[in-house]
C-alpha cells in the first residue's frame, strides 16, 4: 500500500498510457474517426442546396434531416440565420418557428461573399484590377463578355402589361 495515500494500492489504477484525457490523450484508436473542419461558407452551401431540393418552403427540422452529417438543430438555425442576413434565403413565419427558402442559389451566394470581401477594401480600383489581372485568359475574356451584354441596351421589347 502507498503510505501516503492510504487504502490507495497502485495496481488499483489502470496503467497511465491508455488513460485518455485532455492532456494525455493516448494512443489513437483505429476506431476513433476525427470530424473533418469544414472550409468556409461549405455548411452554407450544402444548406443552400439542400434548400433547393426542397417542394417549397422548408423547416430548420427539414432541412437538417436532409443535410449529410450529423448538425445539431442549433446549428442548421444558425447557419439559416446567417444566410437570411446575406439575403441568401427567405424565411416565413409558420406558427412558433420559420419555413425557409432559397433566394440565392451557391453562384449566388459566392458572388455576394466576393462583394462582402470587396466591400471591405477602402481602394476598390486597386483591388478589381489585381483580381483581374490574376484571371486566367479564359475567365478574363468570360468576364468581358459578360460586362459588353450587362452594358448593352435591352434589346428585347418591353413587355409589360400583358
């Protein structure tokens, strides 16, 4: 027996090594599975595509029995509240909770993240003109194309009022 630790014997304890704490986790098991840290804005997207799979307006509920992995409920919540503050989806109120929609597709939602980013720079020339010069010859001449039909009058007529 230990004598400063009475009735304490240390055959009594299992050996340090296959203890696991915080601070000595121990050896790895071959069962132990390590969740992958997502990157930015991919939880959104998935929320998003799950959103568009739906037959109409969706609750958090749905929309988490849907997504691939286990969220917690509190965290599909927030990642629908913080695409509602993008403006990515729409939300309704259905008795004591929300139904949820899509406003914005993931083309969408990675054109509103840019903004956000562009936003954020106090020189907007310099910034556009690096991002632009960083284009491969492909997407720059994409991105001329797109700005010529952005800035061609409406050649269609209009059609309201039928």
């Amino acid at each position: 027996m230990d004598s400063a630790r009475p009735g304490h014997h240390p055959d009594n304890e299992p050996p340090h090594e296959e203890v696991p704490d915080a601070v000595n986790p121990g050896p790895a098991r071959p069962d132990s599975r390590r969740l992958r840290r997502r990157g930015q804005g991919e939880l959104e997207a998935q929320v998003l595509a799950v959103l568009h799979s739906a037959n109409g307006p969706a609750t958090a509920g749905w929309v988490q029995e849907h997504l691939d992995g286990d969220l917690a409920y509190t965290t599909v919540i927030t990642i629908l509240s913080r695409l509602y503050a993008k403006n990515a989806v729409t939300r309704s109120r259905e008795g004591r909770s929300y139904t949820w929609t899509s406003a914005s597709d993931e083309a969408g939602l990675a054109a509103l993240r840019m903004r956000r980013v562009l936003d954020g720079e106090r020189d907007r020339d310099a910034v556009l003109a690096r991002f632009i010069s960083a284009l491969s010859p492909g997407d720059e001449e994409r991105l001329r194309a797109l700005l010529a039909r952005a800035a061609a009058p409406d050649d269609h007529p209009d059609t309201e009022g039928r």
